[in-house]
C-alpha cells in the first residue's frame, strides 16, 4: 500500500517513549509498503545523520521543525476555553496546508495519524474517501484525569480544566473515523467506557530483543537504575518522589547502593537530586544499555501517567528484574512475582528492591521469566506483523463498504 504518515516528533535516535514506538513501527511497515511521511518534530533543528537514517524507511519526506515551547499565555486562557491547550498548541496552518497538498498530489491507500493530536491537520473532505487511522500511545484524556488526583494544586487545577475538553475532542475524532489504534487493552477500556462504537486495534509496544539483549556486568556495585525522558512530567514526579521517600529506606538496608536516573533533558528539580548521597542524575546518554546492563533492578516508581512503558520492556529484555508501582506496569501482560515485582506501596517498594537484590535465586527468576516474554510476546517484529495484518484488513473493508 501507500500510506502517508503523519506524526509530531522526530524518531531517531529512539531513545524511548513514543519515538521509539514511532521507530520500530515505521520501520515494521516499511518492509511491506510505499511510506510517505510529514514530521513535525518538537525539538527544533535535527541533524543531517539522523534525517538519512530515516530515509531507508520513506519514499518522500518533509520535516518541519519545530521548537515546542510552553505558552503560558495560551495555557490560561485554555482553560476558560472550550479548546484544549494542548490541541491548540498543535495548531498550525503549514501542517495543514502540506497535509492538503500531499493528499491531492498523491494516491494514497491510508493515512496513519500519529497522535489523535494531529487529526486536526487532515481535509474535511478526506473522511470517508480514504482510510484515515488515529495512533495514540495512550488517552490523552486520562493523563490529565490523573494529574487532579496525585499533583500540587496548580497542576491539578490546570489537569482539572483540561482533561474533559480533551475526552470530548478524543470522541469526536473517534465519531469521525470510527477506528483507531492503541497500545494496550487497559487503554482501550479506557476510551471505550465513554465511546464503544469505533474499531479499536491493540497494537502493543515492543523492545527489539536483538539490540536489547543481556550482557556481561562490569563489576559496579550494587545500584538500580530508573531510565526516562524528565520533561515528561509523570517521570520528573516519579524521580523525585523515589529518591524522596523510597531510596532512603533502601540505602538504610544496603548503604553502598547506587541510583542512577537516567534520561535527556532533566530539570533543575531532577538535577538537584545529585544532592543525596548515592544518586547519579546522568542527563542524556547515547546508549542506555550500559546502565541497565550493570543494575542490580530498574525500578518504575510512576505513580500519574498512561500508555505502557517501553522502559520496562528494554529492562526485561536484558534480563534486569524489574520491580514497578501498578500503575507503572499498566497495560503489560505480566505477573507479579513472575516477570516483576509489583509495589503497593512505598514500604512495599522498598522492601521488593532490598529482596531483588539480595535474593539472587529470586533475580534470576524474574530476568529469565522476563526476558522469555518480551522474545515470545513483546518483540517488535511481532507487533509489526499484527499491525500490518489489521491495516491491510481494514483498508480491503473500508473499499468494499466504500
């Protein structure tokens, strides 16, 4: 098929989150389809190199980039406003009109929308005479929801204002294609408990086991790792919290561990994390193998959020225990005490991390249950052969009730 694809951020290098889905997808489709791609990147100017690693994968590309910064101007008033910011954040009549063009000049079979956020770009006229599939990596609506119940007031009264206005905005993209593609069933209950009419497809995140496999600790000490992008806030929280509340328990138990939280773009309230004895706030690193492959545990102390972490996936790959907060391992087919460890609490949290390190019998058991999982269930190339299957179905459906 011709599939133009449409999508907000820049994928390469994958260094986690939604560019790495954006990645792997891509390159999944690529081995079966003509893909066309209009990029709207978030972080400014990108490099020559990166640019000619995605050219293996596209036909034709346009790159329009983009530095996204806050608005605050725009963020009050969106609140007292029927729009929400983050969809008039997104605003912008180049996309629109390079989206306009690129359809018309093209005979395409489906457009793949990358972000329910990017909808707005796509003709009115195109709905119902081609196939136009939304992406979301989670509902947008209930990461807002959640950042009422677990933020400080100002956040909470901004998510309070927010999070409806995106629901709304969710269902009527939902109302008009009546299809859509997420990453997990807990995502797609989600959405479904206030819309249920639309085709919804579970296409679930994966981790490329080849490049994410185990390899031969050079001999540090006992640490735990954390790895993340900090200007997403839920994991800005996470860290804060853990090294607030849960660390000091575990170093009281073990004094000479390490925590290494690592990750691009950190804040000042991360940074200054370095503070506490035994904490090591990295910034961004090339290759986040090297952290995890010499961790004692990753730890997942996500307490807002949604969607389902690729940060775990990468850790069980390389067969690193994982200990999370249920929410963290939201949207995973795993079990507790088989491929995880699962905390209820902070108490909880530290006394899982304290026994994965000091059980080894019980280490080895979850980096072995763990890492068999993500090769028979989570590999990328299984989830690029099932979304390949659904949207060559759903495109032969839609041309035959067309």
């Amino acid at each position: 098929m011709k599939i133009l694809f449409i999508s907000y951020d820049f994928p390469f290098p994958p260094t986690g989150g939604s560019i790495s889905r954006d990645y792997n997808l891509i390159k999944q489709l690529s081995k079966h389809h003509e893909l066309h791609w209009i990029n709207r990147t978030i972080r400014g100017k990108i490099k020559q190199e990166y640019k000619d690693e995605m050219k293996k994968y596209f036909r034709k590309m346009d790159i329009i980039e983009w530095d996204y910064d806050q608005d605050p101007a725009g963020l009050l008033k969106s609140m007292v406003t029927n729009v929400p910011y983050i969809i008039k954040r997104f605003e912008s009549n180049e996309m629109k009109e390079l989206v306009s063009k690129t359809i018309r000049e093209n005979d395409f079979d489906l457009i793949l929308c990358d972000h329910i956020y990017l909808s707005q770009y796509i003709p009115e006229s195109i709905a119902g005479s081609i196939p136009v599939i939304p992406n979301n990596e989670d509902c947008g609506f209930t990461y807002y929801k959640r950042m009422t119940e677990n933020s400080g007031f100002a956040r909470s009264v901004y998510a309070r204002s927010q999070w409806k206005k995106l629901l709304d905005y969710e269902i009527e993209v939902l109302k008009k294609y009546n299809v859509y593609i997420t990453t997990s069933e807990k995502e797609k209950e989600l959405i479904s408990q206030y819309y249920n009419q639309a085709e919804i497809c579970v296409i679930e995140n994966g981790v490329d086991t080849d490049y994410f496999s185990p390899g031969k600790r050079n001999g540090t000490g006992p640490n735990i790792v954390f790895t993340a992008w900090f200007k997403y806030y839920p994991n800005t929280k996470a860290a804060i919290d853990f090294v607030n509340n849960i660390f000091p328990g575990i170093k009281k138990e073990i004094p000479e561990i390490k925590f290494y939280i690592v990750g691009k773009e950190p804040p000042p309230a991360v940074k200054e994390l370095e503070k506490t004895e035994g904490v090591i706030v990295t910034g961004y690193v090339d290759d986040v193998r090297s952290y995890l492959m010499n961790a004692d545990a990753a730890v997942i102390p996500l307490q807002i959020g949604g969607g389902t972490r690729l940060k775990i996936l990468e850790a069980m790959s390389m067969k690193v225990p994982v200990v999370s907060t249920l929410l963290g391992a939201e949207g995973l087919q795993v079990e507790d005490g088989r491929e995880i460890l699962i905390a209820q609490s902070d108490e909880d949290f530290i006394s899982k991390v304290v026994k994965v390190i000091k059980d080894k019998e019980l280490s080895f058991q979850l980096s072995s249950n763990g890492r068999k999982l993500m090769e028979e269930k989570y590999d990328w190339d299984i989830s690029g052969k099932k979304l390949n299957s659904f949207l060559n179905s759903y495109v032969e459906n839609f041309k035959i009730k067309k």
